[in-house]
C-alpha cells in the first residue's frame, strides 16, 4: 500500500524551514527519504529503522515513529540546493520487501 | 565507478511500435529493481530480479511488458504494442547484496518514454 505524503508541494525563503511527512495505513519495519531534482534521478537521503535513532543528512533529519507508522523529515534552514522533490518509501513489518514510495512532495527553495 | 546506465534517455514512438529500455546495474550489485514514475502515480516498482531471477513481477501492469536480466550486467523492459498511457519516465535501480532493503537503492537517471 502507497505511503501518503504531506504536503504536497511547499515554497519556503532560504533560511525557513519545513517538515515533510509520510504515513502509512499498514505496520513498517523502516521508512526511506530520496530526493530527486528535476531531470535526474532519485538520491539516497536516509533510511530509518524500526528501533533505530532519529538520522540525519547535513541540515536534513527525520524521524519514525513505529506506533503511528508515521515518519517525517525535517528541513532546517532550508538551502536553494533542497528545492526537489522528496519521497518516502517504506517497508512492511516483516522486513526484506521491495519499498513502495509514496507520491512525494516538492519543495521549491526561493531567494 | 560508473553508476546504473540506462539507455535511451528519451525514446518517442508512435503507439503499436514495440519498445525496449535497456539498464547496466552497478558491478557486484545482485538486486536490480524496474520503476515508472508518473504525476499521477508517483514511482510504481514494476519488477525486480536477484542474482538475474526475477522475484517479483506484481507491479508489471499487462502481459504487454516483460523484463528480462540474461546476465548479471544487464536488464531490459519490453512494451509490446505500446500505448500512450505508458508514457513515462522508467528508472531502473541496482542495490547490492545484505542491504538490499535496508540500505541505499541506486538509481539510473531514467528512460523517458513518450507514446504518440
């Protein structure tokens, strides 16, 4: 089943910061962030783990809260570089499953 | 190191013609995953293959596609006819052995499919 991101697209000011979030209806043994800018492929942000730490890219974080298989990730002091658009993709409780990816959601970074 | 390649990047085709999408995973990669990405549906998993045996082809969406991997060096994605409503971008992503899913995906930078 599809994750549901929230927003889905959001503009912020260099320097404001954001919060993305991605739910998911059914139990999950970790939760995925990718960023993909226009044009290119999806990257590799951070993977979060079912009893795992809150992680964290450069000024990005993100956290998962198992009880509510709800992850969300947090944008500080947002850079024109982290204009894109941000997926979640989850894996189910049982582990070693394909990840669905949500919709995702597009932030755009202006001066 | 070379990443995933995938050719071509854009392919324009009129609908009925048949269309094969080719990908190189990363060396020593056993996983190799097919997406396609939409507006509407976001980044759908179509199949993927490990150590060349394909797993999982759930997310194919008609007997019109098929995906093989003759080898651990490459993979195709074949819509035969196509339809316009396979217009898309496909990526195809290679993650190696013991984090497969739990660990980074790599992706290619996509195959952008218009059917006329």
């Amino acid at each position: 089943q599809q994750p549901v991101q929230s927003p889905q697209a959001v503009i912020l000011r260099e320097g404001e910061d954001a919060v993305i979030n991605c739910s998911s209806s059914k139990a999950l043994y970790s939760v995925h962030w990718y960023r993909q800018k226009h044009g290119e492929a999806p990257v590799f942000l951070m993977i979060l783990l079912k009893g795992g730490e809150q992680m964290r890219h450069e000024k990005i974080s993100a956290s998962f809260n198992e009880k509510k298989q709800q992850s969300s990730l947090y944008l500080t002091a947002s850079q024109l570089s982290y204009s894109g658009t941000y997926f979640c993709g989850t894996e189910g409780a049982g582990g070693n499953t394909p990840l669905v990816f949500g919709k995702g959601t597009r932030l755009s970074v202006i001066a | 190191d070379a990443g995933v390649i995938q050719s071509p990047r854009h392919e324009v085709t009129e609908m009925g013609q048949e269309v094969t999408l080719r990908c190189k995973p990363i060396s020593g990669h056993d996983y190799l995953f097919w997406y396609r990405q939409t507006m509407m549906r976001g980044l759908e998993l179509l199949i993927y293959f490990n150590n060349n045996v394909p797993i999982d082809d759930s997310g194919m969406p008609e007997d019109r596609f098929s995906a093989k991997m003759p080898n651990a060096s490459f993979s195709t994605l074949k819509i035969q006819p196509s339809e316009p409503r396979d217009s898309a971008v496909y990526f195809c992503a290679s993650s190696p052995t013991g984090t497969v899913f739990s660990g980074e995906l790599f992706f290619g930078e996509g195959s952008r499919l218009t059917v006329l």
